[in-house]
C-alpha cells in the first residue's frame, strides 16, 4: 500500500487549506483512514479519521475547523483546514491499516 500526501505549504494564520491522501494497492475501505500530525519536539498526534462508511472523528485541537473527508471513486481522502493557528504548524501524515504517508508540512505564520 502507498500513501501520497499532498497540498501542505506556508499560509498566514486565519487561512486555509486542503490536504489530500490517494491510496494506491491494497483494498480501499478495509481501514479506517487517519491524519496524524507531528510538530517538531512534540509526539504525533491524531487529527482526524474517516471510516468508507463516512464515520468521522477528530481531535479536540481541531473540532469545528477541520473536515475529514474521502472520495471513494478516486481513492482519496482530504483534510480541510480552516482558520489556522501556529500552533496547527507540523508535518501531517496519512494513516492506513499499517502503513504512513511520507508526511506533507504544514507552516502556519502568526
């Protein structure tokens, strides 16, 4: 299985933006499907997780800010990110099964 993270980059707080995770091999929607993040000195830490059957789950840092979603037909699942905080700064990985994305970083500027 492989995991590609993508859309991380540098926005000014109060901003946005949107995280993608495609999932190559495997059986999609056999796991749940998870964004952890990792900031630096810090352990990794759920962000989200979305079930195929569209259950989802977040952590308190990020409750009423970011949406989980995921696109079946493309194998995908996205993270909207909205009204970001520095403290939202960390590489964000996707999470399937046993595997990790390589990791995609997030820099939110005060």
């Amino acid at each position: 299985v492989q995991l590609v993270e993508s859309g991380g980059g540098l926005v000014q707080a109060g901003g946005s933006l949107r995280l993608s995770c495609v999932i190559s091999g495997g059986t999609f929607g056999a796991y749940p499907v998870w964004w952890y993040r990792q900031a630096p000195g810090k352990q990794r830490a759920m962000v989200a997780s979305v079930t195929m059957g569209g259950d989802t789950n977040y952590g308190d840092p990020v409750k009423g800010r970011f949406t989980i979603s995921r696109d079946i037909t493309r194998k995908a699942v996205h993270l909207q990110m909205t009204s970001l905080k520095p403290d939202d700064t960390a590489v964000y990985y996707c999470h399937y099964g046993a595997d990790w994305g390589q990791g995609t970083q997030v820099i939110v500027s005060s």
